[in-house]
C-alpha cells in the first residue's frame, strides 16, 4: 500500500483488479433510473454560491433529473430550496431561470406563494372547497450552505451534512474565504453527446494531462498529484512548475497570479481540485474558485454546469490572472469534451474489452468503487435484461444488507 494523501487516511495498494465499470452500464435506460435516484437525488448537489442569491427575493431555478429546482432567498435572508412545482396543478412557479420577486406568483392559474413557500393564496378562491393553506406550500428540499456554497439533498441518503462530509478539507478550504466571493459571469450550461459517467470518468484521472492538456501540461508539469475518492470526496493538487511557460496564456497567468493577501503561502502557487460523490469539482485557484459539475438527461445526453467566482474587491492585476486563467480553462474543457466523447463511443464497440487503468488512473476506480456500493448491479459483467435490472439490483442490496 502506497501512502498518498497528507490530508487523509489514503493509500493506493499494489494489486488491485485495473477494470472500470462493463460498458453496458454506459447506455442502460433502466440502470440510468437507478443511478438518479441512487446517486443524483440521494446525495448531496451544490447548486450554486450564496451570492448568486445576493437580495432578498433573488431566485435561480434548475432542472436536476427532470427534477424541478427552486431556489430563493427569502424575507428573512434565509436561502430556501423547494421543488418548482405549483400545488395546484404542478406548472413551474418560476418559468424564468433566475430573477428577482417580491412574491412567487404561477404563470398558470395565478396561486400565489411567499417568498418561505408557504401559500399566500389561491385565485378565486370561492371556486374551491375551504381548505388549510398550511397543506399547499410549495414542497421544501433539504438545503445546507457550507463555505458560501448551497447545496441541496432530494432524499436521505448515505452522505450526513455536507459539513461532515466536507471535513477532511474544511481547513484548507477556510483559507480561501469563498464565502465572500461573489459571480462572475454566471452559472454556465453546455450539453454533450455522452453518458455522464464518461464525463467523470475523463475528470477523474490525471494521468492524461501530459498528452492531453497542453496547456495544464505547462502550467503544472509533472506537480499534479491525484488522490482517490475516499468516503465521498476526493483531492487533486497541482503546483505551478518552476519551467518558464510556452503557451501564451500560461505564461502570462504565471507572471500576473496575484493570490488575495489573506491565502497562505503554501498555497498560491497551485491549482486544487475537490471532487464531491458522485458528480461535483470545487476548484480553487489564488483568484477565484469554480465548481463544476455533470447531471444525465438521457443515457447519452449530459448536461455540464458550473460558475466561477472572484474576490469582492479583485484588483485589476487579479482580474488579468483570472482572464488568463479562464483561456487556459476553456482549452482545458474542450479538450476533455472531446476526450469524453472518444471514451464514451468506445462503450458501443464489440471489440472493445473495458478499461485498463494505470495507478495514475486510481481515481477512477475509487469512483466506480463508490458507485459499486451504492448500485451492486454495476459490478454484473454481462448485461442484465433490461427489464429485470431494478430488481436484479434490488436483491443485490437486499443480501448485501443482510450479511
Ligand atoms: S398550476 Fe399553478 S396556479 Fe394552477
Ligand atoms: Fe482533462
């Protein structure tokens, strides 16, 4: 065993089965239900940043698994989570994706909510039976702000509070004072054209930086270390490497990083990456921090999303290092794009015997690991069929719970 973590108890051992996931867990409809609701609605997403929501009233609304999300500050500057979902007939109270109200009013029939979820009214009210406002509040989702970040859980599930979970980095993380930070240029979206594993799968790993980043190549050389997925969270570190830079933009990101007064000096010369099961990256720079983040729509349709966000009071050199540090991102990005798309089409071909992962690619496995855990089906070879897959991977809990 290899000890490779000077923050947690990790260790890589010397023998361990180098095989990723089979690839028919890449394109099941019926696995794709499972993994929503065994890993995307029981576990712990971050949304967004505090100050995305910065005045009362403030609200972004997001669509996780075809699974309707409010967001919103409201009168008593507490930021609410709720399903945006009217109770009358279950039109989206908000259709815009992010705004500003004074009180959540359905674009349908004209219900009425405030701005904690409770119902303020329905129209025309004499058209119904008397019933309890009480018992017609928009449903509440579980929210927890940690680090300026918000969070939302759709059902309990194995992660306790995002605190808890967190803890292993919370030292580290507190040094970034990311709570006072504020946006950029939003939350961004793109669409790609692959199962959302084949995204982590690509993220996960460093072992591809040297041939496939140029860039990231340049700026940390060989000072980029993976650590595994260990209890839901994982750690990537890279330092800036001492070689003068070829790429434009790294070469002057080099010269203009200018890391906020308060950041330790151990820390502003490198680029730290956290990953949160199953499907997040808080990634924090001397300037900014970003999250990014993948969610399935379909088998072979993902949705990226992510935002980065700066000091308050940034100074010009600041905004330069960020600019710079945004081009070396965007290459980064489309790189792995399309990275993700190689690995994902490799999942229809017959010829294709499964991965082969070095130790580099350790991360990959403690992923697959994870999600082995939460869904016993994964670790089947062979494809189940279709049909029998909820229940093949409902006796696998089953017995599994019962040793
Ligand atoms: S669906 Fe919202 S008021 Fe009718
Ligand atoms: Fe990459």
């Amino acid at each position: 065993m290899e000890k490779v973590s000077n923050f947690r108890d990790v260790s890589i051992p010397k023998e361990w089965d180098r095989k990723g996931l089979p690839s028919w867990t890449y394109k099941s409809k019926q696995l794709l239900e499972i993994e929503k609701e065994s890993l995307f609605f029981n576990h712990w997403q971050l949304i967004c940043h505090q100050s995305d929501l910065s005045s009362i009233g403030d609200f972004l609304t997001f669509d996780l698994c075809n699974e309707r999300i409010l967001i919103i500050r409201d009168n008593e500057n507490i930021i609410r989570a709720f399903y945006n979902l009217c109770r009358h007939r279950g039109s989206r109270v908000m259709a815009n994706k992010k705004g500003n109200c004074t009180a959540i009013v359905c674009p349908f029939h004209g219900w009425v909510y405030n701005l904690d979820g409770t119902l303020r009214g329905a129209s025309q009210p004499k058209s119904f039976p008397k019933f309890n406002k009480k018992d017609f509040g928009l449903k509440k989702i579980e929210c927890e702000i940690w680090n300026g970040l918000v969070f939302i859980r759709l059902n309990k599930g194995p992660q306790k509070s995002v605190k808890c979970l967190m803890s292993p980095f919370s030292e580290e993380l507190g040094n970034y004072k990311i709570d006072k930070m504020v946006p950029t240029d939003g939350i961004w979206t793109q669409r790609t054209e692959v199962n959302w594993k084949s995204v982590r799968d690509v993220d996960n790993e460093g072992y591809h930086v040297p041939m496939a980043h140029p860039s990231l190549q340049d700026l940390y050389g060989k000072n980029y270390f993976d650590e595994p997925f260990v209890n839901g969270i994982s750690k990537t570190h890279a330092s800036f490497s001492g070689k003068t830079a070829r790429n434009w933009s790294v070469k002057n990101y080099k010269r203009f990083s200018s890391p906020a007064s308060h950041l330790p000096d151990k820390y502003k010369n490198s680029w730290n990456y956290f990953g949160i099961f199953p499907n997040a990256v808080i990634a924090v720079t001397p300037e900014t921090v970003q999250f990014y983040q993948e969610f399935p729509i379909s088998t072979d349709l993902t949705l990226l999303r992510g935002s980065i966000y700066r000091h308050k009071n940034e100074t010009r050199q600041q905004r330069v290092a960020r600019y710079l540090s945004n081009r070396i991102d965007n290459h980064t990005v489309a790189e792995d794009v399309q990275l993700t798309i190689w690995s994902n089409e490799s999942m229809n071909s017959k010829s294709f015997e499964g991965f082969y992962l070095s130790d580099l690619e350790y991360g990959v496995k403690s992923h697959h690991d994870h999600m082995r855990r939460q869904i016993p089906i994964l670790k089947i070879e062979k494809q189940p069929d279709e049909h029998l897959i909820y229940k093949l991977n409902k006796e696998m809990l089953e017995n599994i719970s019962l040793k």
